[in-house]
C-alpha cells in the first residue's frame, strides 16, 4: 500500500484524516518514502491473523483465558442467551492503578525500577499507565515543529529519537523480546519519516497528524516496560490506550472523556487480551472518529484517573519525583510540609490556583465512583505520600489546622469597572464579562461589593490589555455619560489562595489569616470567598506575594508556641545557654510542641543572622564563617521583623547596661525579654516600669549572687582574698568583670578600680577573716531586705558557726525569711547560685515559662 493510500485508506483508523495540502503532498513523496502501513495501524478494531486477514474472536477460548487470569469470583460475565456470549472485563477494587511520568522512565534503570515496584503490588489486576520516556514528547513537538518550517535537520532528530530507545531497548531486552521490539520500532520510526516528509512539503501540520506523532513516545514506553514485566515472570500485555479511550473535544484546549463508548471499548479490548497485568498508554486516545488525539495538559494523570474509573479500582496512584502534597510551594516557603490527606474540593481548588497537585479535571472521574488518588515519590518509597479522597465530617475534626494549604498565581493584573450607573442595573455584569469572553481572556477571580459600586476580577496581565480595549470599547457611551466613572488597570499583582475544608466550619479563620498579612505590613488589593468556604483568595502586589505567603502559612502552620530568638552575649553564659538549647530543642519540639529557633547571635564585634534558624550544633565555627560586624539595631530588626514567626524573645546575656537600656524599646514594639543582666534591675524605676506593656520581661535569673558565696566560703584558712576571687573568675562564676560582683555599693565599686589592684586588699581582708575566727564566726557577704522600713543593705556581716548562713559551701546561695509567722524559726531555702550551667539553666526555665505563657503545655 502507497503512503498517499495509507492516509486516505478508511481501514487505518487511527490515522488522521488529512486535507487535501497533505493528500497532494503525499502524491509528490519520492518512492523511498512509500512504506507499508504499521500493523499497528491496521489491527485496531477487529482481530487481524497474519497477513491481514481478519479473523473473529474465539470467545470460549477468551472466556476461558479470562477466567484464567483472574480468579473465579473476580470474573463478571455476560450469561445473557444471546448468539455470542462476549466477556466482560472484570471491574471492582480488585484493580489497582498506577501512573509514571516521564522522569519515572527516564533511563533503562529507572524503568526497572517501575517494574520492581508493578511486580511487588499484590493486587490481583494491576494496570499501569506510562508517559513518553522524559524529554521525548518535547522530541517529538520539535519534530513536527523542524519539519514544518522545512528544515531538513528533522530527519537527523528523528534519528535521535530512534536512537534514545534503542539504546534503552538494547540495555532492557535481549533474545526474541529486544527482537520484537526493534521491529517495531524500525517500522513506526520510517512512517514518521514519511509522514514528517509529508508535513516538510506541506510546510504545515494539523492537529491530529501532530497528536499522532507526539503520541509514538508513549507507545515505546508502554511496549517497553511490559516486556520488562514479563522478564520478571507476570502475564501482561500492552495497550494502545487510543483503541479504547474515546473523548470529546470540548473546544477550550481540553477533551471530554466518553465513558460509556470507552467502557464498551475496554471491554472488547480485554475479550481479545486478557491479562492480570495491563501496561496502558498515558497521554493519547482517540475522538469518536478513530482519529488520534491527546488528553493536552498533564494528559497521562487524566488518563489514570479516566482508567481508575472505568475499572473502579480501589485506588489510583500517581508515582512522581516528591513525597507528595506540600502544604506551599516549597521553593518559597521552606517550612512547607507533606499534607497527608487531601479532600477532592481541597486538592481541586489548590490546583487551580498554581499548587502542584493534580489538574482540576483529572480528579473529576475518580471522584464520580469515590476511588482515591495518592501522591507517591518513587526516589522514596518509604515515604507515605498524599492521599486525595472524600473526607467525612468526622474526617474534617480531625485536622490538626482548617487550613491545609496555600497557592499562589503569580503575574496578574486587576480590573476595575467602576461607576454609580451600575448599582441596579440589570446586565451589567453580563455585558462585562461578555467583553472579556470576546477577547478569549481568562477570569481568575471576581469581587464585587454589594452595594453593585464596582466589579473587580483578575485576568493574566498578558491578557489585560485586550481587556482594558475591550471594556473601553463596550463602555464607551456609559463613560462618556458619567455612567461609569473608570476602567481601571492595576498591574502587577499575584493572587493568594487559603484553602480548607474545614474553614466552613471554624470562626476566626479569616480574622487569623487577615491578621498574619497585617503583621507582616501586606496590604490586600481585593478578596473573593465563596460560600463554600473552601477557599479565601487575595490579591496583593507581585513584591509582597512570597512574604504574604511566609506570613500566613506561618500563622496556620507553625506552633503558637514557636518563637524566634535572639541571643546577645554568647560568652560563657550566652554559650553554655546555646548548648543547651542545641540538646533539648529537638525534643522540645517533638514532646511539647514549643518550637525555638534562634535567629540570630550578636556579641560585641560580631554578629550571626539567619532566616530559618541557625544550627546550633555549629554556631561558633559559623559565627567565624559568617559573621558580620554587629549592629543591634540590625539584628533586633532581623529577630523581630521576620512576621513569619508569631513570637520573638531576646535574651541578654550580658552584663552590659547599654543593652539593657533597650529594653523599654523592645517591650514596646511586643519584643519579650529575658536577661540575667543585674545591670537591668539596678537602673533607674522608670525603665523598669514594665507593667503596661503587651510584651514579658522575665529576669528571674538575676536575683542572688552565687559569686559572693563562693567566694566567702571559700576565704579560708590561710588564702589570700585575691587568689579567691581569681579563682572564681577562672571557674566562671563571676561576672566578666568581677567588680560588678564585689561592688555591692557605689563606694565599693570605686575602692576596686581596676581587678589587678585587688591584692592590696589581701591585708585588710586576712584581718578581717582572722577577728571573726578568733570570734568563732565566720564572714558571709549578705543582702538584706527591710519590709518593714522599706530599705535594703548589702554587706559583709559575721555569723556564728552554728548560724544557717555559715553552713554553706560552694556556690550555693541561702535564703532566710523572717516574717511574722517565721519569727523564732527564719524560712530557709538554699540552692546552688553561681556557675554557667546554673545560670544559663535559670534562663532556659525563663524561656520555657514564656512558652507556657504562650500557650504551650506546662
């Protein structure tokens, strides 16, 4: 058969049919082009032997191989009387249905990985849907697109087509199998030639000749991996999905599937071909015509799920290359997490806007028989992916948070119709949107006051132009008239959808998400919510649309309890405070739901910033790598105005009373505070006055001094008071500078200028220790709190040895309480009170204390 008779011959059904520029082409290809139709081509429909003679089904032989592919009980057969018992195909959920993409078959390994994962699910029909290996249906477009702007080149990627699946094959298959396949491959790649030949004359292709080549990808693939299932011992058979999916073009870019002559198909199709194995072709199918065509966008999921349904399988599963569903992009918001489950409504209404779910109109024919789709990495199988299926009631109470996920559309631009002549009249928004319909744009999202003022709606900003013409154009009269008082155009804007099931059924939604864009100073152009409740969208300018996603997901996502945290001093104090965070951060999180994140590390010279927390496991050797001159301004701006972490605490530990003059300022501005800083609670009333701010300050870590301790229970003996004291401050007890420890009164602190004089006190200190041994007494640096007389003293005083104060040792710190009930007998508490450990624990309690006040678990 001549190829201009291959494409007019009625037999070939899936051959498009062509106009009449490609039947004169096809007259005009030299004979080198004129092949044999594929066998392929001309076996569709009936049951061609050999040779091309047709030959009728034997049914027996089919019922018989049918029962014997699937057990007994599974098998729904025709009884009917009538002449020619047909075989149904079994249907139920004893179906599973699987889906790999392109990047799934990518290379020969990957598809024996694909077989692995068929060969191991333990259904007992199995049927399995493949796109083109990847990168091969953008071959196959750039085919079509060389030959018909008559570039000649087309042949050598034809070529390279070729030679990408026989690499594959020659890799895969060997004997009769890799023999098989070659054939067939050789065939269907010299008809490309030919037809492509064609398209090169014609300097043009139609639709349905591009929908035929595109679609050779996926029929290699299919071929391809059901011999590799076989290789493994599994009866399985191939399917050209054209012979039996047949759908509808809706006339929007987009098909509509024929259920009912697509089950009568599969049926048929399954009589000649029964197996417990199936591996389908994605992405292609045929109109009611027999003429090839696509399913267009993310065909090879729609064809999943058109397959799914005419099986009602128990599940369909689409293998991709992530764990699943994230809760947001997470190239914008890396706190994103995998959503476990999905509702139909949920994922239909986050794939509209952006998310990378599923096409809206891939879920639709799962949904009529309520068979789930789970989202599924295959370079992870441990992981458990996302479940999309119809959620109950009782499913909804079960969600941790109303809202599961966030989209967003970027490059969009606003319309507004404006004008008082609206309000009342009848059609107004029809002749509107009837503009927009005439110039082909799409309308993302309408918000129109009640009171018919304005009409507001979204449109791709490359479309808003012809938009703007339009509505100008329709409007003229009523702008002229005053009727209308503007069309406006409001450029640069991206949309930013919050969707939830259960936001239906939960007050304060709307007032928490509107509240995290406010925090983060984002204003909102316009908002459209249906009465649904699934879904709350928002449009904000394009600059501030990943920051309004940070916040919100922010708000919805992270705990209440998680708060942002900046450290000021990390010496002794401020290090050992950041190891113990580092230890117990993890399971504070895991356990208790308090999330603590430091955001940055400052000391005098040099500061540590990051956006999502720095790992304290390496914070000194990061500090030194990236480091930057410290600025407080900079890092409490850094800390606090990040708007995506509900809380922020700084924590100075210092001794430094420059930083705790800013304490007032941090208060104000809702900044908690935590400090061991003595230095803070020594100034001036009015700076500690902290009552009416919305904001905490906790110093519970400041109140003794364990130094003081330390040092008279250790001067001794015959030890200098010199030696005493520097030894404290080589165990880290005192402060950087010990004098703020010694100086209990301002005269005290100018007798000690400067540390290196101290040993000139040796004399007068060795005096005094001596008259209080010689006494029987011992000396103790004591603080003193007169209630009554509303006065307080700190010095040094002699006790008796049988004296409560005298039974100290170390560091420990003693309390006594002398009150109207305690008279005779003081109320003694006693504690350790000194040391990097015991006062960076004091300020990890006052951290917790300021979750529990947050909200989290005490």
């Amino acid at each position: 058969m001549a190829f201009s008779t291959l494409l007019s011959d009625p037999s070939s059904r899936l051959l498009p049919r062509p106009n009449a520029f490609l039947n004169d082409a096809a007259s005009k290809i030299p004979s080198r082009f004129l092949l044999p139709p594929p066998p392929s081509l001309l076996s569709y429909g009936p049951v061609f032997a050999r040779g091309g003679r047709r030959r009728e089904p034997a049914w027996s032989s089919l019922r018989r191989n049918a029962a014997a592919a699937f057990p007994v009980k599974a098998v729904l057969l025709d009884e009917s009387k009538e002449e020619g018992k047909k075989v149904r195909m079994p249907k139920g959920e004893l179906w599973s249905v699987h889906k790999f993409g392109g990047t799934c078959v990518g290379t020969s390994e990957r598809i024996r990985n694909v077989a692995d994962i068929v060969v191991k699910d333990g259904s007992e029909g199995k049927l399995v849907v493949v796109s083109a290996m990847s990168k091969v249906t953008d071959m196959m477009y750039d085919l079509i697109h060389r030959a018909q702007s008559r570039d000649g080149t087309y042949l050598e990627a034809v070529d390279a087509v070729f030679e990408k699946h026989r690499a594959t094959a020659s890799d895969l298959l060997d004997g009769d199998d890799l023999a098989s396949f070659m054939s067939r491959l050789h065939l269907d790649i010299n008809n490309l030639k030919a037809m492509l030949r064609a398209i090169y004359i014609a300097g043009h292709a139609t639709e349905s000749f591009s929908d035929f080549v595109v679609g050779h990808g996926e029929l290699w693939s299919a071929q391809l991996l059901s011999y590799v299932i076989r290789k493994n011992g599994v009866d399985c058979k191939w399917m050209d999905t054209r012979e039996v999916l047949i759908v509808n073009p809706s006339g929007t870019n987009q098909v509509d599937p024929d259920f009912t002559e697509s089950e009568k198909r599969l049926d048929e199709w399954f009589a000649r071909n029964p197996a417990q194995t199936i591996v389908a072709t994605g992405f292609i199918a045929s109109t009611p015509d027999n003429i090839p065509t696509t399913l267009k966008r993310d065909g090879s999921d729609f064809s999943a799920a058109i397959m799914g349904a005419l099986l009602r399988a128990s599940q369909v599963t689409i293998w991709t290359d992530v764990n699943g569903v994230y809760s947001a992009d997470p190239r914008k918001v890396s706190e994103a997490v995998i959503l476990k489950t999905l509702s139909y409504q949920e994922a239909w209404e986050m794939s509209y806007f952006g998310a990378n779910v599923l096409h809206p109109r891939t879920i639709i024919p799962v949904m009529r028989y309520d068979i789930p789709i789970v989202i599924r990495n295959i370079f992870n199988l441990s992981a458990p992916g996302t479940m999309i299926c119809r959620s109950s009631t009782e499913d909804a109470k079960k969600f941790e948070s109303p809202v599961k996920g966030f989209a967003t559309i970027d490059n969009v631009a606003l319309v507004n119709v404006e004008g008082t002549g609206m309000a009342g009249v009848p059609g107004t928004s029809s002749a509107i949107f009837g503009a927009v319909k005439d110039v082909g744009a799409n309308v993302i999202m309408i918000s129109q006051a009640s009171s018919e003022h304005s009409v507001c709606f979204a449109v791709p900003e490359k479309e808003v132009k012809a938009v703007a013409e339009a509505l100008q154009s329709r409007f003229r009269q009523a702008l002229d008239a005053g009727r209308l008082s503007q069309i406006a155009v409001i450029p640069n804007c991206s949309i930013l959808a919050t969707v939830g099931q259960k936001m239906a059924s939960t007050p304060g939604v709307s007032a928490t998400l509107f509240s995290a864009l406010a925090k983060a100073s984002i204003n909102v152009r316009a908002i459209a919510q249906g009465c649904s409740e699934y879904n709350i969208t928002v449009v904000v300018k394009r600059e501030d649309c990943i920051r309004a996603l940070k916040a919100v997901h922010s708000r919805f996502f992270l705990s209440k309890t998680t708060i942002a945290m900046g450290i000021i001093g990390p010496g002794l104090i401020g290090g050992t405070l950041l190891d113990q965070l580092r230890d117990q951060a993890a399971i504070l999180k895991e356990d208790f739901n308090i999330d603590l994140r430091v955001m940055g590390i400052t000391g005098s010279s040099t500061m540590l910033l990051s956006d999502t927390g720095i790992d304290l496991s390496r914070w000194r050797e990061l500090t030194k790598e990236k480091g930057e001159v410290a600025d407080l301004a900079k890092f409490t701006q850094h800390v606090h105005g990040n708007h995506f972490i509900p809380n922020t605490v700084l924590v100075d530990c210092t001794a430094d009373s420059s930083v705790a003059s800013h304490y007032y300022d941090w208060l104000c501005k809702g900044i908690h505070v935590i400090t061991p800083n003595k230095k803070a609670n020594s100034g001036p009333l009015d700076q500690i006055s902290f009552s009416l701010m919305s904001a905490i300050w906790m110093a519970e870590s400041v109140v003794l001094s364990g130094t003081l301790s330390y040092i008279f229970n250790s001067f001794v003996g015959t030890r200098a008071f010199s030696d005493v004291v520097t030894e404290a401050k080589q165990a880290g007890f005192t402060e950087p500078d010990p004098r703020d420890d010694l100086s209990g009164t301002d005269v005290a602190r100018k007798s000690c200028a400067r540390t290196k004089r101290l040993p000139q006190f040796d004399p007068e200190m060795a005096g005094k220790r001596k008259e209080a041994e010689d006494a029987g007494d011992v000396l103790r640096y004591v603080g003193v709190v007169d209630a009554v007389n509303q006065e307080g003293r700190v010095e040094l005083r002699r006790y008796s040895k049988d004296h409560p104060f005298a039974q100290l040792s170390g560091s420990d710190n003693i309390i006594a309480f002398t009150t109207t009930r305690y008279k005779e007998q003081p109320l003694i508490v006693r504690g350790p009170g000194a040391g990097a450990q015991v006062t960076a624990g004091g300020i990890f309690s006052d951290i917790l204390r300021l979750a529990s006040y947050l909200g989290a678990p005490s």
